[in-house]
C-alpha cells in the first residue's frame, strides 16, 4: 500500500495551476477567465496547507490570507466586469480595447 | 487505507471538476464544476488537518464567492462562448511550451520532494493555535487585510454604482 506523502497533494495542486493556467489563456470569457484565476489561487492554498503538514501552521495562516485577498478580488473583478459591460454589451476579453490608443 | 482511499476519489473529482470548468462552453456550468472542486479541495484539507481551512474554504470559496460569481452570470445574461479556434502562434509556441512546462515541473517534484508521510488523525491545526497565530503573530497582516478587504468592497460598490446616481448623489451632497 502507497502511504499518501506531500508529493500527491503537490501532483493535484500543480494539475489545478495548470489548468487555471490554460482557462486564463485560452477562454474569452471574462467570468471564466476570473474563475480560472481562482482555481490558480486554490492550488497555491493546497499546496500552502500540504507544507504547513511539514513545517508548522504559518502555512494555513497564509492560506486563510490567500482566501481572504481571492475574496477581495473576485468582489473588485466582478465590479469592474459590471460596469465594463454596461459601456460595451461584451464579457469577451478580445473586445476589451477601450485603453487601446 | 481510508485515508488514500479519500485522497484518490477526491483528487479526482477535484482535477475533473477543473477539466470541465475549461470544457463547458456556458459559464453557469463552469461555474458550478468550480463548485465542486471548491468542495473537493475542502476534504483534501481535512484529510491535511487543516479544519479551519476546510470550514473557510467552504464557507468563503463555496458559499460566498461563488454565489457572487454565479450572481454576476445571471445578471449579465451571459451566453454560451463562441468559438474562435485559436491563432496559430499559440498552437506553434503554447503547446510545446506547455510539454516543457509539464516535464520541468514534473522533475522538480520527483527529485526535489521528500517521502515524508501525510496521515490522517493526530491533527495537528486545531483553530485554537490558528488564532493564537493570528490574532498574535499575525496581528499587523490580519488588521492591514480588514482595511483591504474594506477598501475592496467600496471599490466594487463605486464601480458597479449606476453613473447615474453617483451624479445624482454629487448634486444633492
């Protein structure tokens, strides 16, 4: 039997980057772009709290840090996207040009 | 053996839950897979110890964050995405990027991370040393992410105000 050690949590954290990664990259929504960002900050928290495992609880203190500033940002995101839409009648990433000269 | 048994399923759930939330087309679907990774990602930290993190990751990430997401969807009525079948720069350079990516991050954790064994049981982050952390060494950190998070929410309120009544409010104040 395979005992679980910090490299699993690590294989499942660097998988979740990953794919946040590509949604950042290659989605045109802008709602799923800032869920993508999201599932980025959730694997830093996984690995965070798989550390604290090691190294003592700091790593989970961060992690509610992390959750706290994902908070923050999802509200700030969101109002931006809101009232990016009522100018444009868009949510595609591409057809945000308004700072473009 | 419970234990890895948790471990496998969840993982699971949690990486399908990702791959789907890239897969579906119509964001109201992306966001409920988000949902479940976000619940997923909760058993992980318990089976870490980490039961103030777990509760938090289901009551902040879960609950309030994704309700403002899903919130927003509906509000803007967004539908499904159209296609645009990418550029050919990025099919040129993204995918071998991606290859390099992968295998570099995939040798740096095979040769640079111990064996150390994560069990269940024993949990050692109980909230009480949590918010001993907090509350004490952290007490700067917590207070400085009160004022962001507060600067934060009349960001998003000025932001989604209607200009309309901002101009209004500016007449009458």
């Amino acid at each position: 039997m395979v005992p679980i050690t910090t490299l699993h949590y690590l294989v499942v954290a660097a998988a979740l980057f990953v794919l946040g990664v590509i949604g950042v990259l290659t989605r045109r929504n802008v709602v799923i772009v800032l869920m993508s960002i999201e599932l980025i900050l959730n694997a830093v928290n996984l690995n965070l709290v798989a550390f604290s495992r090691l190294y003592g609880l700091h790593g989970q203190v961060f992690a509610i840090f992390v959750i706290t500033d994902a908070a923050a940002e999802a509200a700030v995101g969101l109002g931006i996207l809101i009232a990016f839409f009522r100018n444009k009648e868009t949510v595609n990433v591409d057809e945000v040009d308004l700072l473009k000269w | 053996m419970l234990h890895l048994v948790l471990f496998l399923i969840f993982g699971a759930i949690c990486v399908a839950g990702a791959v789907n939330l890239l897969v579906q087309r119509h964001p109201i679907n992306s966001a409920l897979s988000l949902v479940a990774v976000m619940a997923s990602l909760a058993v992980e930290y318990l089976l870490l110890g980490a039961e103030f993190v777990a509760a938090v990751q289901v009551i902040v990430y879960a609950g309030a964050i994704m309700v403002l997401f899903v919130f927003v969807i509906m509000l803007l009525n967004a539908g499904e995405e159209a296609r645009t079948g990418g550029s050919r720069v990025a099919i040129l350079f993204g995918i071998p990027g991606m290859l390099a990516g992968s295998l570099l991050v995939a040798w740096v954790l095979i040769t640079h991370s111990g064996t150390q064994e994560v069990s269940a049981g024993a949990l050692p982050g109980p909230p009480r040393e949590i918010a001993n952390l907090l509350f004490h060494d952290f007490l700067l950190p917590f207070e400085v992410t009160s004022v962001l998070v507060l600067i934060a929410i009349m960001g998003a309120v000025v932001l989604a105000a209607r200009p309309e009544s901002i101009e209004q409010q500016k007449r009458e104040g």
